[in-house]
C-alpha cells in the first residue's frame, strides 16, 4: 500500500492542480465530501446532532469548514470554531469561510481559550479537527495546546482532518500534544505517521478518501514509504506434479548448549511456511534434544567445544551447506571467539542468508564482512541489536530508526528488517512498514520463527525483499489470528507457527 509523505503529498497535489487542471477548490471540496459520507455511514441519521468544528489557517482548516457546510445541510446543530483570522486566510479556506458565512453558519473566532462555547462544546456529539494539516512540523504551544486538550477531554467522537493534529505525518512524532481521534479521514494516500507509532495509536479508525487524484499520477508514484497489508501479497496453490524438491532445502546453523529451542523453533516455521526440506547444523550436544522436538527437520550434527561450534568443525559444516538453497544463521548460536570466521565463511558461499540473534551480535564485530556477500543477504535485528552494527546506542537508533534501516541496508547492500511493534524492512530504496501483529510476539523465540518463516519463503524462489515482507506480515496475521484462542499475554511463538496455516489461507482467500 503506497504512503506519502507531506512533500510527496504536496507535490501531488501541485500537479493535480497545474498538470491536470483539477482547480484546488475541487480537492477541497472532495476532500470535505468524502468525509461527510463516513461521518454519515458512522451516525446514519445526523439531523440535530451537534457538532464543534475546529478549524484552522491552512487548507486543513478550509476541508473542517466545508465539512461544517454539509452536516449543517445535513440538519446538524453546527459551530465552526475559527482559529486564525479570515482576512489571512488562503484562497480555497476564504471561499468556505465565505459560504459558511452567506449560509449563516455559526462562526466563532477563536483569539483566546475563554472565547469556545464550553456549553456547546460540553454537549457536541461529534468533534470535527482541523487544526493543523501534514505539513506540520513545530512543537504545537499555546492557544492551539489548550484548545486540544479540551478536544481530548471531550466525549464526542472526534473526527481528525486528514492527519490528527499534532502528529508529524513523516515520523509519526507526537509533536508536544496531539488530538487522540475516532476517526482519520485521510486524502489521496495513507501517510506513513498513521501507521508508525506512536501516530498510529491517534488515529483511530483510518480510512482513505479519494479526492480525484488522477489515476495515472498515482500509479506512476514511486513513494519512499509503503504500508504492508494484505492485499500486497498473492500465495497461489501449489502445482499438482510438484514435489519437495521444488521448494528449496533449507540449512539453518545455530543452536548451543541450553538453546536448542531457537534452532527448533527456527525449524519448524520454516517447514509450516512451505520448505521443501530443512536441515538443522547444530553442536553435539544439543543433537538430542533437537532430533527429539522436531521430527520432520533432518539435522547434521558437528564436534562441539563446551556447548558451542568447534572451530574444528567449521569445514565440515561450509561442506554441508554449501548445496542447500538458503542458508538461516544464527539462532541460539551463542557468541564464541571464532564465530566471526564462520560467519566469513558462510557468506562466502554465494547464498542467500537470513541472519539473526547470535548472528548478528557477532555480526557487529566487523560489520563489514557483507561486502563480501555476492547473494541476498537478510538482517532482522531488534533495535539493541540493530545498535550494535551501527554503533550507537538503542535511544538513537529509535530516535533516527528511519534513516537509520534506509541508510545502512543501501549502506552493505542488504535487506535490513528492524522488528519493534511497527517492524520496518528496507532495501536501501523504498522502506516497508507492517501493520500486522500484536504485543503477543514480544516474547522470546518469536523472532526464530520469524527468521524460519522468510527463509522458507527464499527457498521457495521467491525475491529477496518480497520474501521478507511476506514473511513479516505473515508472522503477524498468524499471532492476530491466534487471538481467537489465546491472549496477548498467554502467546507463544508455537503457537504463532500453529497459525501460519490460517494466516496463509487468508491471503489465499483473499486473492481468490
């Protein structure tokens, strides 16, 4: 689902209005048209209901005021509370302040705090703000601060123009305060502060309002954000002469004394994901217990050293996997002096590998060992762990996580998927940011099955990035799903693998 920025916004509008000669008054007037209907289809009958509107100086503020026109068309009881003076205002906004004027509308101009009709406002079912529009980056102070306090404290349902006022539409930055809205009616596009958090917890229901963009500016849009829903993906069933041999041989390489479970875990997402064949590389000593807990993996079994891979063992495993499709490092591996040369090693081999945990904290040793990768190479770090390959500390990489995911996937030429409650993935071009999932996954070993999980979907022949989105959503359709049976708090990551086959056939389903 493509998202816009407010420059991208902008500049779409701008040829909207210059290339296509669409009058900037006719995506205002769409724009306020296609709110008032989901305003309708959420009250049905809004005669006599009653209504504040808090508008102000920009476009933003002339869609609330052409809002206020047709619910009051509508028999709605409406004040427009004006927070600017008409005399600045701009051309669009002029004219709905005009008309709401010829129709005598109540206006209320707003210079200080004592100037809203508390009564009314007291007793208003529906709030519509306008007060600030996407291009707003300023913390908000003053007048416009108390005034969304009282927004907030309201019980009315309260109906965000656009974007929540107070949230930065680019970085879904929460700009001092914000209006914690019902519903968001956005234009055109989805903007990625509506699905990054913390944005995202005040927008509420989000619904996207055609205001007739042309079609073809919006095809040809390459936009820098997109968000990950359902309808992106389309998993087709299976050939009926097809056999394991189809579907990719998986190595997964990891494990150490005490963390067969990650290996386990890593294994049998892969293999509910669709894996041909899987292979678990894992020291001595932990062979047992993995052979025991996953019966349809195969595994391949190395000398140890006190729990962990023996350096002596390194040749026999780059000889092991060297043939298999993808390779799947790191979970449960541990951090042990030579890891970093059998990290070499394995990048070596010139196949596509997903890199996690363990992975990654030896990783960050000599990060740039992956320009040393000629295949796809796939990174799905937590933000400590995405800390240590940056080298700087976790407050910063959430402070900067966008540049930051974009800058260093493009930086060594990988796929970079920083999982948190909104996960990222980036190639280094476009960044891609999930909207499936629940506080059930925070818990350990989600992120092993996640790492099975795309790795299988690699295997499978499909593209590095696709694969990784895929298995990104599909990972949080399945703890979503798993929801009918468990709670967020009760959520274990077997049972996210148990769902996978549900969370398939909803995409299937869908693409039906």
């Amino acid at each position: 689902m493509k998202l816009s920025t407010s420059f991208e916004m902008k500049e779409l509008d701008s040829r909207s209005i210059n290339e296509f000669k669409i009058p900037d008054i006719v995506l205002m007037e769409n724009a306020s048209r296609g709110t008032f209907e989901l305003i309708k289809k959420q009250f049905g009958n809004i005669e006599g209901v009653r209504v504040s509107v808090f508008a102000g100086l920009g476009n933003n503020g002339g869609d609330a005021m052409a809002i206020a026109r047709h619910l009051y068309n509508a028999g709605a009881n409406v004040l427009v509370n004006l927070v600017a003076n008409p005399d600045n205002l701009n051309p669009s906004p002029k004219i709905n302040y005009d008309i709401l004027c010829s129709m005598n509308v109540p206006i209320n101009i707003i210079n200080h705090i004592d100037d809203i009709n508390e009564v009314f406002l007291a007793h208003s079912q529906i709030i519509i703000d306008g007060l600030f529009g996407i291009g707003l980056s300023r913390k908000i102070e003053g007048l416009f601060y108390e005034i969304i306090e009282k927004i907030n404290k309201s019980n009315a349902f309260i109906v965000s123009v656009d974007i929540p006022s107070g949230i930065n539409a680019d970085t879904a930055e929460c700009l001092g305060i914000a209006v914690k809205a019902d519903l968001t009616a956005t234009f055109a596009l989805a903007k990625p502060g509506q699905f990054l958090y913390p944005g995202r917890l005040y927008c509420g229901q989000l619904e996207v309002v055609d205001i007739s963009t042309p079609k073809q500016l919006l095809d040809d849009f390459k936009p820098t954000f997109n968000a990950l829903v359902k309808d992106d993906f389309v998993i087709e069933d299976r050939p009926k002469n097809s056999h394991k041999g189809n579907f990719g041989h998986i190595a997964i390489v990891g494990g150490s004394i005490g963390k067969s479970g990650a290996v386990i875990l890593a294994a049998n997402a892969a293999l509910r994901s669709g894996a041909g064949l899987v292979s678990a590389v894992v020291p001595n000593c932990i062979n047992t217990a993995f052979e025991s807990s996953c019966i349809e993996a195969m595994s391949y079994p190395v000398k140890d050293n006190n729990g962990f891979f023996s350096k002596e063992s390194f040749d026999d495993i780059v000889c092991f996997v060297k043939d298999k499709d993808v390779i799947c490092f790191g979970m449960g591996l541990g951090v042990f002096d030579d890891g970093l040369d059998l990290l070499e090693s394995l990048l070596e081999l010139k196949k596509p590998m997903v890199i996690d945990a363990d992975g990654l904290n030896v990783l960050s040793k000599d990060v740039g060992l992956l320009q040393k990768a000629c295949a796809p190479v796939i990174l799905t770090p937590h933000p400590k762990e995405f800390s240590r390959l940056v080298g700087k500390t976790t407050s910063e990489v959430l402070k900067n996580r966008l540049n930051l995911v974009k800058e260093f996937a493009k930086k060594y030429n990988v796929i970079l998927i920083l999982k948190m409650a909104d996960t990222l993935i980036s190639d280094g071009e476009s960044i891609f940011i999930n909207t499936s999932g629940n506080p059930g996954l925070s818990t350990g070993g989600s992120g092993d099955v996640l790492s099975g999980i795309i790795a299988s979907l690699v295997a499978q022949n499909n593209d590095a990035l696709y694969a990784s989105c895929l298995g990104v959503y599909l990972h949080g359709l399945s703890a979503d799903l798993a929801l009918s049976d468990y709670s967020e708090a009760s959520l274990l990551p077997t049972d996210v693998i148990n769902y996978l086959t549900k969370a398939i056939e909803a995409i299937k389903t869908k693409a039906q």
